[in-house]
C-alpha cells in the first residue's frame, strides 16, 4: 500500500511522485503484487488526474496533522492486510510507522529528495520512531545521505532506487504531432527555442532561467523561450518576464500533457533547479536526446556530467546558465555530441528497472521476517 502526503503541490495539478505512481503501478507483476494508493487530502484535481490515468487513489479526506488519520490508516490496514507500507511524504511516514506498532506491517520510507529545510516537527519524531522504520529507499545518493543525516537511517537500511521513466514514450514523436504542438505554443518554423519543463515553484530555479533569458536575447534576440508547467508562481513569472523585457519571445505553456511533441520542439533544454532528487524530466529529456543545460545540484549532478552528456553550471547564477545556452547554440555540434551521449545514458533510467528493484525490496522485506 502506497501512503502519498498530497498528489498535488501548491497549485500544480499534479508532481513527480504522483508521475511515478501512473508509471510504476501498470507495471508491477499483478500475479505477485497487489499495489494500493492512498492519499491524505481530500479528492482534488490531482487524484482526477490519476484517474484519468487509470489509478484508483483511495482519499481519506483528512488534513496531513489531523490525527484522524492514524485512526483511517488503522482501519485500512486490518481490512486489507497489507504486507508493506510504503511512503511518500513526512506525514504518511509518522502515521505508517505509529500504524506498524500495533499491526505486524512493515514500513518504507521513500525519499525523493534532499529537502533544504525539515520541518522543526520531523527530527524528534524521527528519532522517535526510527526502530520502526523497516527500509529507506533514495533516488540518489546525495538524498541517502540527507536520509542519513536529517532522518537518522542507517546506512544499511537505505537503498538507492534510480529513478526512471518509460523511455519508450520519450521518442521523437511525428512531425505532424511536433507541427501541432508548435502551432498551439504559436512558435514560428525554424526558431530557436530554449525551454525548461517543471513545476512553477521556488525551487526549479525559473526566475534564474528568466534572468539568464534576458542574457541570451541580448546575444541572440531571434531565440523563442518556452516555460511548461504550472504552479503556485505562474503569475508571479509572468510580471518577471515582463520586467524583464523577455515576456514577447517567451511562452508560459502551463500544465502540458504531450511532453514529448513539446521536448521535441527545443534545441536546448535548461534545469535551472536550486535542489532536487532527480526530477523525472532529465531522464526524459535524455531519451529524447536534447543538448541541456542543468545546475550541478544534488541527483542532477549524479545523472548528468559536465561536458560528457551535458553542460552543467552554478545553482543561482543566471550569467552562468546564459553562457552555456549560448555556447550550445554556437557551436551546435557540441550539442549533437551531448545529446547522444545522454540518450545512451538514458538506458539506465528505464522506469521497468525501477519497478523490478522495488519488486525485490519488497520480496527481501517481507521475506526477512520481524
């Protein structure tokens, strides 16, 4: 049973873990596993949206501090018998592993990112509740180290499962289907586009991206930017672009569903991200064989290599991510060169991989016994 804190984040319709579950769950062997999904929140757009996927979400229609859900989870656990719970999210965490105190379920935590800042709230019940942590899952090795650090795992109990995505989605698709998508954008044939595909909050970086924006149109005023994604800062980057003077050559795309006609449409992909775990994007962008740009943070720096599979530049730094745009656009055989070392990196990052780790965490753990 996954136990998800929220399917969607401050204003995006969905997020990367909500991503992973609609790729993960078709794809657990059903003659072996039997995978549930819980969320905290009430029905929202974001568990519409996992339905529109095919998922059955089962929303308990709680606040994440409401200990009410202790009492929910309890009785979701003795009446379908789950053998694991597997977490997403602080709260989901406390209550799974309070639940595992008096039920014979065993819990996971899985962290999917090096967070900045735990809540003040979260170390002493960490401490508290560490010996009925039974495994830690980490998407890289920068976020089993936070797991070490700020939730007090121990090494042998945290395994890295790589995140993936289905690679063979990420293709190019038909020109037609990349024809419409440029249409819609309004993007002119033959223009140059740089784009970043993400969550419209702090932390992807976007102002960076626009400031580095404003840089590059300086040097090349015909170049188009693209900006896919909504998020609780949507608006507040349009008045940026605006300021800016960037706001006539770039497009805010908001939510997108056809990422790969979209990705299909850049000539350099940019993550500008302060931190992260590593954002499903890359793995896409990868497979698809884009030239990027990306900061050296956390699981990004770990998949992507300076000068090997992309240019990697300071998080923060504007003029930095400006200069490796326009490196990339001036010498458009570098950027050839990237772009196909990281779609053979990109077979690594295949989503059926990720899947059958968690399959054999999952054999490992009920297997061990108490």
């Amino acid at each position: 049973m996954h136990l998800c804190d929220k399917f969607g984040i401050r204003g995006a319709r969905t997020h990367g873990v909500s991503r992973l579950f609609t790729w993960w769950f078709p794809r657990f062997d059903a003659s072996c596993f039997d995978v549930r999904l819980v969320g905290i929140p009430p029905e929202d757009e974001a568990s519409a949206y996992l339905r529109r996927q095919g998922l059955d979400p089962v929303c308990l229609g709680r606040n994440r501090f409401s200990p009410a859900v202790a009492a929910d989870l309890l009785r979701l656990v003795r009446r379908e018998r789950p053998h694991i719970l597997h977490t997403h999210g602080y709260a989901t965490s406390n209550f799974a592993r309070l639940v595992a105190g008096v039920t014979d379920v065993r819990t996971i935590i899985h962290e999917h990112a090096a967070f900045p800042n735990v809540p003040v709230y979260q170390r002493p019940v960490d401490r508290l509740l560490v010996g009925r942590t039974d495994m830690g899952i980490a998407v890289s090795s920068s976020t089993k180290a936070f797991m070490i650090r700020h939730r007090f795992l121990p090494a042998n109990k945290i395994h890295v499962v790589w995140n993936g995505a289905p690679l063979e989605e990420f293709k190019v698709p038909s020109a037609e289907r990349v024809q419409a998508a440029r249409e819609r954008l309004g993007l002119p044939p033959g223009e140059t586009v740089v784009g970043t595909v993400g969550r419209l909050d702090g932390q992807k970086g976007t102002t960076y991206f626009l400031q580095a924006a404003a840089q590059v149109i300086g040097r090349k005023p015909g170049v188009r930017f693209v900006v896919a994604g909504d998020g609780p800062l949507l608006e507040s980057y349009r008045e940026e672009a605006r300021a800016l003077g960037v706001a006539e050559r770039t497009v805010f795309t908001g939510f997108y569903e056809d990422v790969p006609a979209l990705l299909s449409l850049l000539d350099v992909q940019v993550f500008a991200s302060l931190w992260e775990g590593t954002p499903l994007t890359v793995f896409e962008a990868m497979s698809m064989s884009r030239p990027m740009v990306s900061t050296a943070v956390d699981g990004l720096g770990e998949v992507l290599r300076d000068g090997e599979n992309a240019l990697l530049a300071p998080p923060r730094d504007p003029s930095a991510l400006a200069g490796a745009v326009l490196r990339l656009l001036e010498t458009p055989a570098l950027g050839a060169a990237l772009a196909a070392r990281a779609e053979v990196d990109s077979h690594r990052f295949d989503v059926r991989r990720t899947v059958g780790e968690l399959e054999r965490l999952y054999v490992e753990l009920v297997e061990r016994g108490p």
